[in-house]
C-alpha cells in the first residue's frame, strides 16, 4: 500500500503504517524494512530540498 510516505533510509514509497509511538504515527518501509515517524519525513525534505522540489524535473 502506497500512502505518500518516503523512507529516510532507503528512500522507498512503499510504506505502511506500524502503530502509534508517543501519540505520533510510526510506518514501516517494506522494501528496507525500517520504522520511523512522520518527524523524520519532515527532516529529510528540509535537508534534501532537490530531490523533492517540484521544479526539478
């Protein structure tokens, strides 16, 4: 299932949601196998701004 999310580690889109942890959602990345929180979605776009700029085709 695909939502949107991108894994910080391996940067895959198919992630899946895995429980709640300090009232924050927690998804687990299929392909690497990896838990995080939408926390670490918002670091990775804040240290990465070319990859997901909407300008950069």
């Amino acid at each position: 299932m695909e939502n949107g999310k991108i894994c910080p580690k391996c940067y895959g889109r198919e992630c899946t949601k895995n429980g709640i942890v300090k009232n924050k959602q927690r998804y687990r990345c299929k392909r690497c196998k990896y838990n995080f929180t939408l926390y670490h979605q918002i670091n990775i776009l804040s240290e990465n701004p070319i990859l997901f700029s909407p300008l950069n085709v």
